[in-house]
C-alpha cells in the first residue's frame, strides 16, 4: 500500500474545491515538460515541477508521493522513450499512485505511429484516472536543443536514419504543451481520448535541415544512413550501449513513412493552425541555435 492510500484510509478524499488548481509536471526540465509548465503558469493553474531537481524520480516510488499529495492533475513524459521495456511498468505505477493520492486527470505524452507505446498507453488507461493520451509527431526542438543541435552548430549538417523520402509532420513543442493544458484545464472534454498532435505540413529531414540552413544563414548538410551505422553516433552523443541498441530498433520502425500523414488534433483542441516549421526555424536561428 502506497502511502497515498495509507493516508486516504484514514483522512478520507475531502478536497477544497475553492483553491488554485495544482498541476504536477513530469520532466518540468526537459523539451516539453518546461514548456507545459510555463503554458500551465500562463493558464493561471499552480504548477508543481517534478524532476531529479526537485526530489522526484521516476525509477523511486518513494518519491513519488510528495509530490502527488494535493494535486489536481499531472502531465506525465516518461524521461526516455514511452516505448522502452520499463516504460510500462512505471507509468501503471506512477498513475496508479496519482488517483492514491486524489490526482484524477492525467495527460500522457506518447509518440505517433510507435507500437511499442502501446502498453504503457494501456498502463495510463488501466489507471482509474481520467486520461487523455497525446501522440506526437517528432519535435521540431529536437533540431534546436539537444545533441542534434550541436551537431548542426559545429559539423556543419547533420547524419541520421532517415531515408531522403521519409517525410514527417515535424510538430512544434510549444503545440504539444498547450494540448496539454488544454486537456489537463478542459473539465473533462478530452477525457478518454487520445489527441493526435502534427505540425501543418510534411517535410523530409532533408528538407527541414535546408530550412534551417536557410534561416541560419549556413550551408547545412543532410546525409542519410542506415539505422545500424547510426549507432556509433548515439555512443557518440553518450547514449549508453542497451539504450543505443533500443533507439536502432525504434529508428527502423518509425522511420519506415508510417507516419507520413497530417493530423488536426491542434487545431480541433487550440481552434489555431499549428506553429510552421520556417517560423520555428527563424524563431530558433534569431535565438542563436545554430550559431
């Protein structure tokens, strides 16, 4: 028994209906969690960042509690891959102790087109809580922050496993966060559903990278190779080897075209069109990404 639960038995579920809706924010560091938590700020809601900086950590339930205690609704990123064999477990657990602990809505960040999410979808859903699942498309800050960034800055182009065919609907973080916080604000309406989130348009990795050449002022490289010869790259970056081994694997699924095809889960939350990527280019190359 969780000590969410312990308390529960003894102090009952009496909540004040009357104070500021408390949001716990998973990853509240990281690409999109820092964005959910200043969309959520915005929002006027109480946003409770959970990371390794503040006491949280997803691989200790004994942290997990002090957090949860009081809140209202959580946005949930598992910090690696929502695909990875642990991912499951920890997401059935972390959400199982939330609705322990009086957390009713959660909002879980999955990935489009990724079989290997589903399990840990189905963990959230098992859950008791009032779920929505957000599937996004890939981030278009993964090109702006990161390891990918610093390879566009300093080597001039980037490698990776994407075949010069493959399009992807690039979708922009800040998108994704404020789905978030409207899923997690909505009173309900998007709860059991699964929200699938795109940027407006398709675009080769390729294509993309000229765009941010583009906006960078730079000539930049594109250089696809296959998904094995990838490997040396992650080690590169400091992915360790079992983790190296896991992202391949995914790389070969995910980056097969599947996922060649727009959605209009932003504009159908938002009543918005998505952020485009030159505009995200620009933006990022003004800021120095690229420099």
């Amino acid at each position: 028994m969780g000590p969410c639960r312990a308390r529960q038995l003894t102090e009952g579920m009496t909540q004040d209906t009357a104070r500021k809706t408390t949001v716990v924010v998973t990853g509240a560091t990281g690409r999109t969690g820092g964005r959910v938590a200043r969309a959520a700020e915005a929002a006027g809601l109480t946003v409770r960042a959970a990371s390794r900086g503040t006491g949280f950590d997803w691989s200790d339930p004994s942290t997990w509690a002090e957090v949860l205690r009081g809140a209202d609704a959580a946005y949930l990123a598992y910090p690696t891959d929502i695909g990875a064999p642990e991912a499951a477990g920890a997401v059935g657990r972390l959400a199982g102790e939330a609705v322990a602990c009086g957390v009713r809505r959660l909002v879980l960040l999955s990935a489009r087109g990724e079989e290997r999410a589903r399990p840990a979808e189905e963990a959230l859903r098992a859950s008791g809580a009032d779920w929505t699942i957000v599937r996004a498309a890939w981030f278009t800050q993964n090109f702006s922050e990161g390891p990918l960034a610093e390879e566009l800055r300093l080597g001039g182009g980037l490698v990776f496993p994407a075949a010069d065919a493959v399009r992807e609907p690039f979708v922009d973080a800040r998108d994704i966060a404020d789905v978030v916080v409207a899923a997690l604000t909505s009173n309900g309406r998007y709860a059991g559903r699964v929200i699938d989130v795109t940027g407006p348009r398709l675009l080769t990795w390729g294509e993309a990278v000229a765009e941010i050449g583009a906006a960078a002022g730079r000539e930049l490289s594109y250089r696809a190779v296959p998904a094995r010869e990838y490997r040396a790259h992650l080690t590169g970056f400091g992915v360790p080897a079992e983790e190296a081994d896991f992202l391949i694997d995914l790389f070969e699924e995910l980056l097969d075209g599947r996922n060649a095809h727009l959605s209009d889960g932003v504009e159908r939350v938002l009543g918005r069109k998505p952020h485009d990527f030159t505009a995200f280019a620009k933006e990022a190359a003004e800021a120095g990404a690229w420099s």
